[in-house]
C-alpha cells in the first residue's frame, strides 16, 4: 500500500506544479525531486511569446491598414495631382486599363454588387475599390470628369468603367452635389420661347365680357335659347333613365 501511494506522489508530482509537491510533503508523503526549467529554456519560452504577439500585432497592423484612412482623405484632390498617381495611371483615367475576370467569352451584363464584403476582398476589384486613394469627393472634380462623357454631359455606365454598383451610387450622388454646387457643368435642354404662349391676347386667357342686363326668363348666352334637342334621343334618354326620374 506504501509503494502505490509512493508512486502516486511520483505521478502527481511530475504531471502537476511545486506548489502540490509542498502540500504532499506537508501530509507526509515521499515525493521525488524534480529538476526545474532551465533559465535558457524560459528565456527562449519568452522570446518566442514575445515574437509570436509581435507578429500577431504586426499582422493586426497589416490587417487595419486597408482600413485605416490615406494620407488624402482630408484632401482627394491632391492624389491626382501626386507623382504617384502619374507613375501608377498617366493621363488615363482610371478605367481605362481595367478588365474584369469572368467567365467565358461573353462578359457579364452587370458589374458585381461590391467589390470588399467584411473583410474578404475579391480577386480583381473595381478600378476605385483597388486603390485605397481615389476617394470619391463631390470637390475631386478631376476624378468626376473621368466618369461623364464630354460631349454628351450623361455619366457613363458601369458596364463600359467596370466600377462596382456600391462605388457607382457614390459616384452618382457626388456628380449631382458637384453639379448642386456648380463645380461641374450642367447641360440643359433649349427651349424655344415665343411671346404668344405668354401674352394676355391668347383666347384662353381673354377677358370675361360683361354681362348684359337680364330679365327674367332670359338664358345668359342667347345662343342657349334656340338649342332644340333631338325628340328621338331625348327619349331614348328617358327610356334609359326612367327609373331614376321623378
């Protein structure tokens, strides 16, 4: 019975921490010394916590980053102005050279919803959502322009820009304002204007004449007086109506 208990002590005391083997001693149990952890082995144990929560941060850094705001978020004008800008598009606009993945020979007929959902970035993304410094701005008229026809003034479809739905309803709502604003033109339809259609003189608008004096028994118009109506329709109306007169 003294030598299982005695290997009991052995097992718990290898498998748990010293503070058991100081309560088994204080009970009167034989236990085993243990050889503790080296210092070497516990500098190296918290080297690599250290590089392990270095890392996961710097993978959190990497991770907001995307999200986190561009040196132009205050100022998205001044992006196509940079040297950056010019090296990465030219005098393109930004469309210009993107091609969407899809499937088969025959391109889709929309463009995809949105291009980042959460976390989780598609593949090819729009030509705004791939570039976290083209922030559409109803002032970042310049980056408007690359989106309206200049000949026609219409904005041009989705389809031919591949701009996602969700950037191109920001992109509509910015033209408009800038449009609101008077940062960009607005082209509206000629009117040809003819003094007749505004004048007092037109028939719709004359004068109402006088009234003459009346008698009694007299119609206002005299016109109204020498009206006969039809015997034969007058009593196909009676016919038709007769349970309603009185």
């Amino acid at each position: 019975m003294a030598a299982s208990m005695q290997r009991i002590g052995i097992v718990i005391c290898r498998t748990f921490p010293v503070i058991l083997q100081r309560n088994l001693q204080s009970q009167g149990f034989r236990v085993w010394k243990i050889t503790p952890i080296s210092t070497a082995s516990v500098q190296w144990v918290n080297a690599r916590a250290s590089s392990s929560s270095s890392s996961s941060s710097s993978s959190e850094d990497e991770t907001e980053t995307p999200k986190t705001l561009s040196r132009y978020a205050e100022s998205p004008w001044q992006y196509l102005e940079s040297e950056e800008y010019i090296e990465r598009y030219g005098s393109k606009p930004i469309w210009s050279d993107y091609r969407r993945n899809h499937k088969g020979g025959i391109p889709p007929q929309k463009t995809r919803k949105t291009c980042i959902r959460g976390d989780k970035i598609c593949g090819n993304p729009c030509p705004i959502c791939r570039d976290a410094n083209v922030i559409i701005h109803y002032k970042n008229v310049n980056l408007l322009k690359q989106f309206i026809s200049p000949h026609t003034g219409v904005v041009y479809d989705p389809t031919r820009t591949g701009v996602c739905m969700k950037q191109q309803k920001q992109l509509n709502k910015a033209i408009d304002t800038a449009r609101d604003h008077g940062l960009l033109p607005v082209q509206l339809p000629h009117v040809d204007y003819s003094k007749e259609d505004y004048s007092n003189t037109h028939c719709a608008v004359g004068q109402t004449p006088a009234p003459s004096s009346l008698t009694s028994g007299e119609p206002w118009y005299p016109w109204y007086g020498r009206l006969e109506p039809d015997e034969r329709e007058l009593a196909r109306v009676k016919r038709i109506y007769k349970a309603y007169l009185k």
